[in-house]
C-alpha cells in the first residue's frame, strides 16, 4: 500500500501536465478591455482598375505588424534570414543577385520582386501560389524553414508582437500561423509602385522624349513585339504583371521537353505542353532588378534586348508569341535598342525603392 499512493499521485500528476494546454498557445484572458482588439483603419492606396485577393480587413497595426515581420529573421528556423533578406526595398524587393538563397544555400532562379503583388493572382516563377497570403506561407516555410510552434514560441515571448497581434485582426488576438502570413501579406500589398515617368505621361504631368517616343512604338508593335506578353503594363495605372500569363521565350534550346533544364510551370502543372513556360514578369524598376530572367543569367537590360533581337532558340513550347523565332530575333538596329531601353526607362520608380515606409523599422 505504502508504493501505491507514490504510483497514484504520479499518474495524476501526470493526467494534469497532459491536460495543460499547448504552451506556445495563450488564450486571451476575458477581463482584458475590448481597446486592446481594436485596431486603427487603413485604407490600401488603389491606383488601377484591377486587384487581386484583397483582404478587406487591413488596419494600420496588420501593416505594421507585417513590416516587422517582413524585416524581423525570427521567423527562420534559426533566426538568421528574414523576407527581407531578398526583398530589398532599394533593389525595387529583390536582391541583386543571380539566385535566391534560403537557408540550404542558392536556389536555381532568381529572386522574384514583390511590388505591385497587390494585382498578382499567381505567384513565383512557376505560379504554383494563387493568393499573397499563400505565396508567404511558402516562401517561409522553403526559404526560412518556417515552423510554426517554434516561431510562435518566440514571437509570444515580445509584448510589441503580443500587442500588435491583438490590435491587428482582433480577437481572440492569438499569434497564429494564419495571422502571421496574412500580416506579411497586409505589408507587401502597400509596396504599390506608381510614380514613374511612364505614370506621369499617362496622367497628363509629363511628356516622353523623342527617343522614348520611339522605344514605345517599337514596344506596342510588331516592330519589338514586346506588348503579346508585357500588355499588363498598360492594362491599369499601377498594374504592370501580367496576371496568369506563363510563356517559354525562346531562351533555352531544346529537343524535347525532356531537355529543358528547369521545366517552370511544368513542374506545376504536370503538363509537358507547360514545360519550359515561366511567369512574364513586371516591366517595373527595371533599373534595379538586374539580373533578369528566371535564372538571372542577364546582367543588364542591353543584354535582354541583345537576346531578343538576335539570339532566340528553338523549343517544344515556344510562345507562339514569338514570331521572329525562325528568323533568330527582331534583328533592331542600334538606334532602335537605344529607342527601346529608353523607353524601358520610363518605368522606374525612383520615389517607390526610396519609400521609408518600406525600409526596416528596427533600425
């Protein structure tokens, strides 16, 4: 009798632990005031005609929480790597380099920018995200290897987070892996560039050179052949992507589709009539998101221009958009790729990479 009672309060002892609840989960207390889940209205500027996925509940406290997060590495597994590791504000988000790095090491292609995702409806260069909110969560969970328990643990044990949270999206106010993707999601739907030259133009402030003139003719023609693919940066004010078009642009050489070195939405869609196709990126800030292409194998825009004037390949799944593939390119002369990158250069926002309200709100 005298093992029994010992044997007894330890198997109740250890019913109780195993009815505590997860300790990275903390229930809001009851008494606590409703001011403390109510967070300020903000208003998303919507310069265009078109958005995607919008999450109507924004507040100023979802897209502070989001900068945050988007600059704060304590999502990662080991603290070290934060979406702004890649997403530079001054490089228009993206990192200047050739591939993208997570925390195994470089990717195979190149880091994509996040401006204007505000009227994106699929992500990555092989779209297999449909919404922002989605987009984030793999991005975290592949680049920064993302688990959710641990990166709560820590994020509960800061009274800024803990405060923000419940402010951001009101009760319960808990820190979840769903609050989380959608406050970096809140964050990135503010980074709208829209103040460039070719913006100006289009509002009736400002007037294109003779030389910029030209490179748009060359770009809305057969001439260059450019607007087939890039139509999205006419389509509305702000909204340069070119929402769900994936195209192989005769970049590769290929026999077969087995050929391919990265099959792009292929990999997505499981179709070989998909392989070698990749998402037709924004025209925007050119200026500062060299390298271009998937692979990043560009280091500058009179390197594209080179390519599609005089260096197409064949392929299984080529664009049927690209019209001058049997004559090798456009062959332009040396004014019209002048005329062209001009053009091209009415795109940057200056204003948008210099945006305080981007940079990282630690410093």
């Amino acid at each position: 009798m005298r093992y029994l009672l010992p044997i007894i309060a330890f198997c109740i002892l250890c019913f109780q632990q195993a009815c505590k609840p997860d300790p990275t989960i903390t229930p809001p207390r009851k008494d606590e005031p409703d001011s403390l889940f109510v967070g300020t209205p903000f208003t998303l500027k919507k310069p265009g005609l078109y958005f995607a996925n919008i999450d109507s509940t924004f507040t100023l406290e979802s897209v502070r929480l989001g900068r945050m997060l988007f600059w704060d590495p304590v999502l990662s597994s080991d603290s070290s790597l934060s979406c702004a590791s890649c997403h530079i504000p001054e490089f228009a988000f993206t990192d200047q380099k050739q591939f993208s790095t997570n925390l195994s090491g470089p990717t195979k292609r190149n880091t994509s920018s996040i401006q204007n995702s505000v009227y994106i409806r699929q992500f990555f260069w092989d779209g297999r995200q449909p919404t922002l909110e989605k987009a984030t969560e793999d991005a975290l969970r592949d680049e920064q290897h993302f688990v959710a328990a641990a990166a709560i643990d820590k994020l509960q044990k800061r009274s800024d987070y803990v405060a923000l949270f419940k402010k951001a999206f009101g009760r319960p106010g808990d820190i979840t892996e769903q609050t989380i993707f959608r406050a970096i999601s809140h964050f990135m739907r503010t980074a709208i560039s829209a103040k460039s030259k070719f913006d100006l133009v289009k509002a009736g402030q400002a007037s294109f050179t003779a030389a910029e003139q030209a490179g748009l003719d060359i770009f809305t023609t057969e001439k260059g052949d450019c607007f087939h693919c890039h139509i999205g940066t006419f389509s509305t004010f702000a909204g340069d992507h070119t929402n769900g078009i994936f195209q192989n642009n005769a970049l590769d050489s290929a026999v077969t589709v087995a050929d391919f070195k990265d099959i792009g939405l292929g990999k997505f869609t499981g179709l070989a009539d998909d392989y070698g196709k990749f998402k037709v990126p924004a025209l925007r800030n050119l200026k500062y998101t060299a390298p271009y292409m998937h692979d990043g194998r560009y280091q500058t825009l009179e390197q594209v221009i080179n390519f599609y004037s005089d260096s197409l390949l064949h392929s299984p799944t080529i664009s049927p958009f690209m019209k001058k593939i049997n004559d090798g390119g456009l062959h332009l002369t040396v004014q019209e790729k002048a005329n062209l990158l001009a053009f091209l250069n009415t795109l940057n926002d200056d204003a948008f990479v210099n945006d305080t309200a981007f940079s990282n709100p630690f410093k």
